[in-house]
C-alpha cells in the first residue's frame, strides 16, 4: 500500500486547510496540487493566546 499523500486545501489537526501552498501544479491527487514536503508553507490561523501559531513546513515526505 502506499503512502499518505497530502494536497493544498486539506485539513490539518487544528482544521485549517493546508494553504495557501501553492502545491505542486503538475502533480494532481484527485484534481488538488501534491502538498510538497520542505517546499510548502501553510499559516495556521490559531494562536497561543496573544500570538498566532506559526506557519511551518511539511518535514516528512517523498521527494518523487
């Protein structure tokens, strides 16, 4: 079976949908942009109190 694969516009633990991406364009995983690791940042739209939580990047992947 293969791996867990994550594209823009999915929702993440805090329910924010991965973004703004912008994803890989010519790589399409039922019609939405491949999320890439190291390449995508998402900004998450919770906070800590007075600050938000921090953007960050996907850490695991594949590279193909």
């Amino acid at each position: 079976m293969g791996k867990p694969a994550a594209r823009v516009g999915d929702n993440t633990s805090h329910g924010t949908p991965l973004g703004p991406g912008p994803g890989c364009v010519t790589v399409l995983i039922g019609g939405r942009p491949a999320w890439r690791a190291t390449s995508d940042s998402h900004i998450c739209s919770l906070s800590d109190g007075p600050k938000p939580h921090a953007g960050g990047i996907v850490g695991v992947g594949s590279v193909t």
